[in-house]
C-alpha cells in the first residue's frame, strides 16, 4: 500500500511534491525560493521498497526522482511553484534532466 503524504506539516507549511526525472538541480532552485521552508528528496512510484540511488539509476525499480517541499503559503504559492518547476522542467524529456540522463553510467554529475 502506498504511503499517503499530508497536505500540511504538524508545522502547519503546506507541502507539495514535484517529480520531473531528476531531483539535484530542482531541489536547489526550490530551495533558493523565499517562503521554502525546507526541501527532501527522494522516489516515487516505484516497486521497490527504500531503493538506494543505484539501484533507481538501473532504471529496475519503476521509481522517479522527486523534491518535496515545505512551504509558506503566505509568502509563496502554488501556483509560484509551479512556475519555478516548469521553468526548470522539461517535459518530453526521458530519463532525466539537463546533464543528468540515462540509466547509470550514463549519468551527468547531476
């Protein structure tokens, strides 16, 4: 069973989750955006329970890389975010992001 994430930290930051092929070089942005409280990263959607770096690299396990994001409502929206995800994501994009592409040993430095 999938894990369910909440909408608002015990904190009270709301919390978004954005996947887009690679996590290094959104996660920063995310991070560098007033009102981001904090930023994690991790997978999503995959098979494999708690897969290492590695073994999602494979391209085995059905996982995509992903940021979360705790933030303030009050001084950064949504809809900012989105912004900020789809000026750094592209799309049509398979398997990555910018310099960081492919199954491992075909990677970027991320």
């Amino acid at each position: 069973m999938a894990s369910v994430v909440p909408a608002i930290s015990s904190e009270g930051h709301a919390i978004a989750t954005f996947a887009g092929g690679c996590f290094w070089g959104i996660e920063l942005r995310f991070a560098r955006v007033p009102g981001v409280v904090t930023t994690g990263t991790g997978y999503t959607q995959g098979h494999v329970k708690e897969p290492s770096y590695q073994e999602v690299c494979s391209g085995m396990t059905g996982h995509t890389e992903a940021v979360q994001v705790f933030y303030n409502p009050m001084e950064v929206s949504y809809d900012e975010l989105l912004k900020v995800f789809w000026e750094r994501i592209d799309p049509l994009m398979e398997n990555g992001q910018g310099g960081d592409r492919g199954e491992e040993g075909e990677r970027g430095a991320g």
